[in-house]
C-alpha cells in the first residue's frame, strides 16, 4: 500500500470526510446570502464588535492601524484628553494629496432589548446588515480600506498621497477630534486637493446623493438684567423675562434670508429661556436667552454677532452677549458655479457605476467636513444611505455596502493611479446642481 497501513488510510479518509463537510457547509451558506464571504462584511463585522460609543474607541483605530500597516501605510496616534484619533499616510508624491475623513465613533445603542439582534455583532438578515455605526459610519471606513486594499494589491503603492483621517470625537462635542487633527496638519503644513467625508450622504440608494457643502452654524448666549421688584408694583421694577419677550421677537422679525444659491435659508430658533429660581411674587431681575443660527456662505461670524448685538441694543444696553460651537460654512462649487475637479470625477465615476447623477446637495446639520475644509481645497461626503442613522435596528444592505467599496475603488483608481485612468470627456461637462 506505498508504505501506508490501513489505520493511516482510515486517518486520511476521515480528515477528507470532514473536510467535504466543511466546504459543504460553508457553501451552505453562501447560498443562504452570496455575499456572507466578501472581505467588506468581514471589515465592518471587526470594526461593530468594537463598542466605541464616543468618545471612548477601545481600541477600534489600533486594531484598524494595524491592518492599515499591512498595506504599506506610515501611522500616527494622536490623542487628546479621552478622545483618540488616527493619522494614516500612504504614497511618496506630495504635489498632489487625497484624503478619506471618518469616525470611529458611534452614538449609544439604547435598550439592546429593543434591537431585533445584539447591536454590537454584525448580524447578515434578509440581504441586510444589522448594527450600531454600520450606517454612521463604520460601513464607509470598511468600504474605505477594502478599496484601498483592492488598489494596493492590484496597482502597488499610489502615485499620489492618500490620508486616513479618524477620529472617536464626531458624534460628541467634537473638540477633540477632527478639529485637533486639522490643527496639527495645519502646523505641519500638509494641505488636500480633496478629501471625501465618509457620512451617510445618500438618500434611497447608494451615491444618489453627494454632500457638497453644509451650512454653518453658531450658538449665542444672552445673560439680560433687569431690576427685581415686587409683581404688585412693576412700576418699580424692570422684568428681565419682558425684555427677553422683546428681544426674541425683534430677533425672529430680522431679515435672516440673505440669498445663497444651492443653500437653505439663514435661519434662527430659539433653545432655551431661564429667568432662574420661580417665587410667585417676585419680578425676575435676570433671563437668560440661548438660541442658535444657521448660516450660508453668504453670512460670516462677524456679521452675525454684529447683527445680534445691533438688535439687542434697540432695548436694552444692560447684557452680556457670548458664542459658542462655532461650525463654518463649506461648498465644493467655486463661485462660478463651476463644480471642482475632483467634483467632477466622482459625478463621473457614479454615472459610470450607477448609471444616474447624483443630487448634489447642502442640506442637514453639519459634519466634520467643516474642520477639514480649512486645509483641503474640496470637500465631499458620499457614504450609505442614512434612513436608519442613530435609530434601533440601523443597518444596511450587503449590495449598498459592496457597491459604495467599488464606488470608492473607483474613485481612488482615477485619484491615485492617474496614468492608469482613460480620460473621460464626461468629466469637463458643467455639472449643474439640482
């Protein structure tokens, strides 16, 4: 028997039989979902399992800089007080640098009882992923390095630079984070051609809609004094709560409209009053106002604090006017209208893959992109579709996020590797925004 006892062949037959098995197993579940395998669910289902719940990252970027190292990225830590944040380079050619933004972090899952499955494991249902921050925005960042991982593979080190901007600090107070980031960069110099913002841009499917620009925003603070005195003789007193009734209504009644193509309006609202402790009798001496406004391009900060005081000063001189949480306006049109290049090849890039023209648009809140937008001359979010961000039960399709990795593939192809890219005449049509 070629020097094998029957003992030996029983061993090898049962090795064999086990491993049939096995495979049969594993193909068991491919047919249940085709795409159970893909090296894109396997990223998202490591970086779900960590429960950074911000700012706390628990190891989320070290274990995803260790993976970026694999592929030839330099890596710097940068942390700040309880917030971590991850700087990750590839390439050696600085006259031209791209960069992806993103966080680590995610928002609290709520009662895990609520959830259909644990919030904390990628669980694959009905052609479905399921859990916190695959949406926002742990998807993206999987998409992200896959793609990366695809274009190293196949391509070697970019022609070009590309960063990896992370931060645990976006969906907090965000001072930490990408703000920190960005001033450090600042510090050394380093500047973006375009960096793409891995937000849950998209509306119904995948890339319908890009994020070119956010309103900015500010919050104001008003501390009014009055004089107390007893209700029976206002004649004697000042009401601080009848002087911020005056001024709240002087202050809706400004013109905030100031016209800024492709942006909603300019627009206030009101927060918060406190006039402090309640006693019955008693005609409160102090109130005071919060509100906050938000702004187009059209607007600077400036302007703004000088338009408020201007108001408040048409009833009283006796206050105290403060600011906070400063978020600057962003577009990525120049103001001719005219969309940048980088604009252009990702337009370009989802007519290709998609067959459609994505909604170019500057509505909701704001987003780090206001941070980076300091030293990168064009900023864009493209990322899954945002229908169940911060909910119970977020998730994704599996086909969403396989098509947003070869979107990003795609995307980088032409960025990085620009001697492998046929020119595209698609790319100088004017892209008009709708």
């Amino acid at each position: 028997m070629n020097g094998f006892s029957s003992n030996t062949c029983y061993e090898l037959v049962s090795e064999a039989l086990e491993d049939i098995e096995a495979l049969h197993e594993e193909f068991q579940g491919v047919e249940e979902d085709e795409h159970a395998s893909h090296r894109v669910v396997d990223i998202a289902r490591q970086l779900v399992a960590f429960k950074s719940i911000t700012p706390d990252d628990v190891g989320c970027q070290l274990w995803l800089a260790q993976e970026l190292r694999t592929l030839g990225f330099s890596i710097k830590h940068l942390p700040v007080r309880d917030v971590s944040n991850l700087i990750a380079s590839i390439g050696n050619n600085s006259d031209a640098r791209f960069a992806f933004l993103g966080h680590t972090d995610v928002v609290p899952a709520g009662s895990t009882q609520d959830w259909q499955f644990n919030p904390f494991k990628l669980t694959e249902h009905n052609g479905c992923l399921f859990a916190r921050g695959i949406v926002d925005m742990k998807g993206a960042i999987a998409a992200f390095f896959c793609a990366i991982e695809a274009l190293v593979t196949d391509f070697g080190i970019p022609e070009k630079e590309l960063w990896l901007l992370l931060t645990s600090d976006e969906e907090g107070e965000a001072e930490h984070g990408t703000k920190r980031i960005t001033q450090f960069l600042k510090q050394q110099r380093i500047t973006f051609d375009f960096t793409l913002v891995g937000e849950p841009s998209s509306e119904a499917q995948v890339a319908d809609t890009l994020k070119v620009g956010r309103r900015g925003a500010l919050s104001f603070t008003i501390n009014l004094h009055g004089k107390s005195g007893h209700v029976a003789y206002p004649q004697k007193a000042t009401n601080a709560i009848h002087l911020a009734q005056n001024i709240m209504q002087a202050l809706l009644s400004v013109d905030w409209p100031k016209h800024c193509d492709n942006f909603d309006s300019t627009t206030l609202q009101f927060t918060h009053v406190n006039s402090g402790d309640f006693v019955d009798n008693i005609i409160p001496s102090q109130c005071q106002l919060n509100f906050n406004i938000r702004y187009t391009p059209a607007y600077n900060e400036y302007e703004l604090v000088q338009l408020v005081r201007e108001t408040i000063e048409k009833h009283t001189l006796n206050y105290a006017l403060t600011t906070n949480n400063s978020c600057k306006p962003y577009y990525c049109v120049n103001n001719d209208e005219i969309p940048s290049p980088s604009l252009a090849i990702v337009c370009d890039e989802i007519n290709s893959q998609c067959h459609f023209t994505p909604k170019l648009s500057t509505a909701g809140g704001t987003s780090d992109g206001r941070f980076i937008a300091e030293i990168s001359t064009s900023v864009l979010e493209l990322g899954l579709v945002n229908k169940t961000i911060h909910q119970i039960d977020e998730h994704t399709t599996t086909s969403d996020l396989i098509q947003l990795q070869q979107l990003y593939y795609g995307i980088y192809k032409r960025l990085l590797y620009p001697t492998l890219h046929v020119h595209s005449t698609a790319q100088d049509e004017l892209l008009q925004l709708r």
